[in-house]
C-alpha cells in the first residue's frame, strides 16, 4: 500500500530549466492512492494538469484560497483586499511584472501575484497597510490574506475523500509548502528547497525538483 500524496507544482514536479518534468506522466497516473496538487498557480492550472494527466481533479490552488475535491469548488476567502492593494501599489509606480494580459492573473479568485523583479520593500510596505501577507514562493510574489494556507485546503480536501490528512505524505520546495508539511504525516523537501521548508520537513531529499520527487515517491514504495 502507498500513501495519499499531496504534492506541490512549481520547483516539485518541474524541470531545473522549467517546465512541468515528462516523468510526471508516467509517475503520478500510475500511484495506487489519491493525489492532490497544491500550487500557488490560479486554480486552472492544476486543474488542467490533472487532466492531461488523467487524475481525478482533487486541487489546492492560490495556496488554500480555492479548493476542489469530489465534485465541489469550495472559495475559501474574499478577493477584494488583495486586489485593493494591488491596485495601490500600481498607483505608487509598482508593476504587477506580467505584461498588459496578465494571464498569470487573469483567473485569480483570492490573491494577485507579482513577479520577483518587482519592488518588493513597496509591495510589503502596501500590503502591511492592507493587512495582507507576502508569500514568496521563489516564482513570484503573492498577496494573500492572512490565514489563508495549504495546509488548510488539505485538511479540506482528506474530509471531503474520507482521508485522515495525517495518512498523507507531502512534497514540495518553499515556503508556502510548510504548512501542508505541518498537517501531512510525512513531508520531504526537494534539495532545491528554500530554507523554511527544509526545516520544516521531516526529510531533505539528495535530488532536486523532479529527481527529489521521484526519489521522495521510490522511498515510499
């Protein structure tokens, strides 16, 4: 038997170079246990990758903020504070950093992200105004309401599956990963993790991005 996973996207089932790992394509279809992706990204991006790889679509996306599991969508928080401050921070000279399309935005519910080139002592100073935090999860900022984690969308996710959140086993690199690491019975940070995962996890893998996933999954096997 092998544990439910719940598993980060960005710098977890990715390449160095970028771009989703081809071995997510033979690894994930083929785990005799539910499978929840839980990313930073708009809610449908895992739920697309969920159906390129013929999984049942059991989602954790803008970190808590929208979840979805056995049929239902579940909006965990109001989006108006974060696009608030967004808004105020473009007023001061901010750039979101995504271009006049902004498709890293564009089907956001409960956060705005911002890429990493942007002034972050101005983003920070604009979202303590609005009582918001600043997640950094080493692909972009994001303003999210205070409270608002994945840890939460797991403990969601295992009650609508009938899961105890403990059974499952969690791998991811930042730090908006340490609160899944927090509920998850088990928890591996890939090598290429940020410091605050890797002390938060229970074990560090010796490979990064993909490799460290897949060395996480052999070990459970």
């Amino acid at each position: 038997m092998v544990p439910p996973l719940v598993l980060d996207i960005d710098g977890t089932l990715t390449q160095s170079s970028g771009g989703i790992d081809p071995r997510v394509f033979e690894a994930l279809p083929a785990w005799d246990a539910p499978v929840v992706l839980a990313t930073g990204k708009a809610f449908p991006y895992p739920v697309a990758l969920c159906h390129f790889l013929h999984l049942p679509e059991r989602v954790i996306a803008e970190h808590g903020g929208v979840v979805y599991a056995d049929d239902e969508v579940r909006v965990t928080v109001d989006s108006e504070r974060p696009w608030a401050a967004a808004e105020a921070f473009l007023d001061r000279g901010g750039d979101l950093g995504w271009g006049a399309a902004d498709t890293v935005n564009r089907w956001r519910e409960t956060e705005v992200a911002i890429s990493l080139d942007a002034d972050e002592a101005l983003l920070r100073a604009v979202a303590e105004e609005f009582d918001l935090d600043v997640v950094d999860t080493g692909y972009a900022y994001h303003l999210v309401t205070p409270g608002v984690e994945k840890g939460d969308g797991l403990r969601s996710v295992a009650a609508a599956l009938g899961v105890d959140p403990a059974d499952f086993v969690a791998v991811g690199d930042s730090e908006n990963d340490v609160s899944t690491f927090a509920v998850a019975g088990e928890s591996f940070a890939v090598a290429n993790a940020d410091d605050r995962a890797r002390a938060a996890a229970d074990h560090v893998t010796e490979e990064a991005h993909m490799d460290g996933t897949l060395e996480a999954l052999a070990s459970l096997r």
